[in-house]
C-alpha cells in the first residue's frame, strides 16, 4: 500500500515545527541563561548572548563550558574549608609582635583599606624587599635560598619546566632534601604538564621531593566545573623566613617551548620580614586544597628585617570580589602624578579602560609598557583594539621590542608599587588563582620604577600614526577579537 502523501507532508511539517521550536527555545532560554547569570556585567553578557543566538546548540555549549566561572560546589566547598582553617589560626598569629607602620601617604592608606575588604592580609611592617628583572639574578637567588634551607621548602609555581633552569632547580631541592629539609612542590596541572611527563619529575619524586598536581584537569572533571581554571601564582617561601613571588616561573628566560618571543622578561620580588608569613600563608592554602595537609606557618620566623610596609593579596574563583582588578582600580582612583603599569597581556574591561583614561586627562601621567610580540595573536589583537580610547586621551603607549616583557608591575606616584601574577585580563580577573604583593615604600618604589624605566628606555612609542596606519584586514581583525575581548 502506497504512503499517504498528505500524511507525510503533515508528519514533514510537525517535524519542521518541532525542529524549529527547539531551536527557538535553545536560543531564547539560552540567551536568558547568560542574562541571568550575567546581569551585573552587561559587556560579558552582550558577546555570549550574540553567540547563543546566531549557534544555539553550540554557543549554549561553549557558554557552559567557558562563559561560567564555576569552580564546582564539591572543589568550592574544600577550597574554603582550607581558607576557614588557615582563618582560624589567625589569632595565634596576630599574637606574634611586628614593628609598627611607619608614616604612610593618606592615599596608601586607602588603597590598603580597600585591599583589607577584598580579603588581603593587613598591612605587615618591618620587610626587607628587593626586585630583579635579570633572568640569571633570579635564579641564583632561587639557588642560594635553596641551598641555605635548614628545615622547609615551599613552593607554587604555574610552569616548571625541564630545562638548564628547572634542572638546576631540582638539583638544588634534591641536596636539600638530602640534608634533611622537608621539600614541597605545587605545579599546575596544565602550565606544568609537560614537566608532569618528563623524566625530571619522576627523578624529584625519587629524590623525595613532595610534588603535586594543582588542579588536575579531565573530560570527567569538565562536567562539574571548568576545566581552564589555573593556578597561576608564583610563591617559593624557604624556613617560613625568606619569600619570593612576581611573575617568574621555573624556566628559563629562553623557554624553549616559546623560544620565537624569547627572553621571557620578568620580575621577581624578594622579602625578609613578617610579610613572608602572607606568602606562606598562600602556599599553605593551596597545599591543604590539594593535599588535605596541614602546612606549618609560623609567623615568628618571620623576624623583621627592614621598613618597608607589604601587604598580601591572593584572589581566585572562590572570591566573588575581583579583587586584583578593584585594587588597580582603586590605585588608579588615588594617583595625582603619574601611573606605570607593565603586563604582557592587556585586555582589561572597560571600565578599567575608562578609568585610565579618567586619570590622564586629570593631569595624571599614565604609561602602559606591553610587548611588541605576544606569543598570544588573539589577545594581542584584543589588546590593539584597546588602545585607541588610551591613545585619545593622551596616555603613552610602549612596545617592548627585546623579548617577550612578562613582568606585571604597577607603580603610583613613587609611593605605591604592585608586583603581582596576574595579568591585565579576565582570566587573571576571575578565572586564575593569583597572587599580589602592595608595597606602600618609597624606596622600594624608587627600585621599582628605574626598572620600569629601563623597560621604557629600550621600547618604541606606540603613537596615533601608528593606530591611523593599520590596514582594514588588520582592524577587521582587532574588532572581531575586541568583540571577543570580555570573553578572554
């Protein structure tokens, strides 16, 4: 018996109506999605509801995949069950006596007020600092500090690699190790996940050196939470009395894996003083995270060995605050004469974007030093895109021609200094654990700022011809990726 024709032709069309509504109800609950959890960030939301609704089935994916900052409730829940334990050893810890503050700028004093809100550590007197930006300085004072622990070693690190530096690096830890020194070792699962399948982390691991993953990632994983959150701090604490962070991995400065936008430039803080405990504190967190074991931080080992004032800032997915960006806000709001702020990847948002360019035209001198290559074509496209407004309002832009400058420094009126991990974009923002250290010294500052400067001495000048020059293509290309910029 022959098919209906009409039958087939109603069956075809209630098809149609069914594939149809589908569509239509992926892309509207799809876009109601992203308005619901984006309502507080309409220039986050406007990119990813364009992209449920021109790609419904696969833009609601990609949404849920990369557009969420979910930790996952399980990982969220341990995370600050560690946070709760490392705040109840607080009153232990403020027992222990530290030199009094001395006088402070009244616009230091609000930044760190801010900061205390965005759960810093307070403000910790009596700091030797000192900073590098030489790439054979960094690692001999890695080395030495190393070779002189008499009973831990702590450190976090986003890359280590197996190279001459990392080599160098396990050399030291394994001597250590043999004089009897605890050695702990935290690498992140995707920065690191080459050195993860190297002989040289099996070799540490038979030294007796306690390394772990930092958030491993899976398929398995990816159903509950991200799979791209990082932990991107930089953290070596040796006896609970001498610390380092910034932005310098355990690599070297020629990274072989990159080596077409080598040397990495990078800047490295060194500190002796109760703000080492802060450090420490980070570390201690992380480990607990990964481990469920209790590192011993002891503030008392942290003896005073300077003036300098620093505080501590670690942020990450489980702070809904953004802090890293509200403190550069907030040190943008307070500059009268001048801001210097390296990063190698800039694609802050716009009010970021609009506060910068607020502090130009107020008088205040604001310079922005940035690679002339990035090894990321995508965010270095964003980042070109940006510029123009900063051009507008008289802001000097520099493009570092002699490598790839990977230093993230900030520095306000000679006063204020920020040297952090995080980088000038969402992901540092919201996405990356990171970790920065304010230092409310003149001096310091004063050390700080030359390093800038030679930064600067070295760099072209990024100026409106420059921007008038470029081609259609390549302004196609940077408003495609600016469009994608809240995104990055």
């Amino acid at each position: 018996m022959a098919p209906d024709p009409s039958a087939l032709s109603n069956l075809t069309a209630l098809s149609g109506f069914l594939v149809g509504a589908l569509d239509l109800a992926l892309r509207l609950g799809g876009a109601s999605l992203v308005l619901l959890r984006r309502s507080t960030q309409p220039a986050r939301a406007v990119p990813w509801m364009l992209v449920v609704l021109a790609i419904p089935f696969f833009g609601l994916a990609m949404y849920l995949v990369f557009g969420e900052s979910s930790f996952g409730f399980a990982r969220r829940r341990r995370y600050m069950k560690s946070v709760e334990w490392l705040k109840s050893q607080a009153p232990a810890w403020d027992t222990v006596t530290t030199p009094p503050l001395p006088p402070m700028d009244q616009h230091d004093v609000q930044v760190a007020a801010a900061a205390l809100t965005l759960d810093a550590a307070p403000i910790r007197g009596g700091n030797a600092v000192e900073v590098t930006s030489d790439g054979t300085v960094m690692e001999s004072w890695s080395i030495e500090a190393i070779r002189q622990a008499r009973e831990s070693i702590d450190l976090t690190t986003y890359i280590f690699e197996d190279d001459r530096c990392g080599q160098a690096v396990a050399k030291a830890l394994a001597e250590a190790r043999g004089r009897g020194v605890r050695c702990r070792a935290l690498v992140d699962g995707f920065g690191s996940s080459r050195f993860v399948r190297s002989p040289l982390f099996s070799q540490m691991k038979r030294d007796g050196i306690e390394l772990r993953i930092a958030l491993p990632g899976s398929l398995l994983r990816g159903l509950f939470h991200r799979i791209d959150m990082r932990n991107h701090r930089k953290v070596l604490v040796v006896d609970g009395a001498l610390g380092f962070t910034g932005s310098r991995n355990f690599v070297a400065p020629e990274f072989l894996a990159k080596k077409d936008y080598a040397p990495w430039v990078d800047c490295l803080l060194r500190v002796r003083g109760p703000a080492v405990a802060d450090l420490h504190r980070v570390f201690a967190v992380d480990w607990n995270f990964e481990t469920g074991e209790v590192v011993d931080v002891n503030p008392a080992r942290a003896v005073a060995a300077g003036t300098a004032p620093v505080q501590v800032l670690p942020t990450g997915p489980t702070f809904d605050s953004e802090a890293v960006a509200q403190l550069l806000h907030a040190a943008v709001q307070v500059a009268r004469h001048e801001i210097v702020l390296t990063t190698p990847y800039f694609v802050p948002d716009s009010a970021f974007i609009r506060g910068l360019a607020v502090a130009s035209r107020r008088g205040v001198a604001v310079q922005l030093v940035i690679p002339e290559r990035n090894d990321s074509r995508l965010v270095a496209l964003a980042s070109r895109a940006l510029l123009g407004p900063l051009l507008d309002a008289g802001i000097q832009i520099w493009e570092f021609p002699d490598g790839l400058l990977h230093a993230k420094t900030v520095t306000v009126d000679g006063v204020l200094s920020i040297i952090t991990s995080a980088n000038l974009d969402r992901r540092s923002f919201e996405l990356n654990f990171e970790v920065t250290a304010a230092i409310y010294d003149n001096e310091s500052t004063t050390s700080i700022r030359a390093m800038q400067q030679r930064w600067i001495d070295v760099s072209h000048r990024f100026v409106r011809a420059n921007w008038d020059r470029r081609g259609k293509w390549e302004r196609y290309q940077e408003g495609l990726a600016g469009l994608l910029a809240p995104l990055l």
